[in-house]
C-alpha cells in the first residue's frame, strides 16, 4: 500500500544532430524550463517545468544526457 513497485522511467529519445538540450531561464523571475533547441531555426520546443536540482537529474535521466545542459537567457 504505502511501499509500492518503483516504476522504471521509459526511455525517450531526441534528434541528437539537429537538437541541443538546454536550460531556459528567465532573468526576472527566475523560472527555469528544460527545452531543446533547435540548431537550424533556434526554436525552442519545451519540455518540462524546472522547480530545483532534482528535475534537472530527471530531464537528463529520461533523454539519456550526460553533459550538464547550457543555461540561456
């Protein structure tokens, strides 16, 4: 009930030739978001909401990053 199966995380993939993972922040407010951005147009596709550390460990987890993603701008 209160101890249940941990559920493994599915794998998720992204074009790594023509996509950057990439922290955007805002430098007003302080609002962090975990995007890739494209190399060819620089539009960003957002994925999730960043509130501490630990959401940026699980964006690389789930897309398999190694390298700490740039912060932007």
């Amino acid at each position: 009930m209160f101890f249940g199966k941990k559920i493994k995380k599915e794998q998720k993939t992204y074009d790594k030739e023509n996509q950057k993972p990439v922290i955007r922040a805002s430098i007003c407010t302080g609002e962090m978001v975990a995007c890739f951005k494209d190399l060819r147009t620089g539009e960003l596709q957002e994925i999730m909401l960043v509130k501490d550390e630990s959401d940026i460990e699980d964006f690389m987890q789930q897309y398999g990053i190694t390298e700490r993603p740039e912060k932007i701008y």
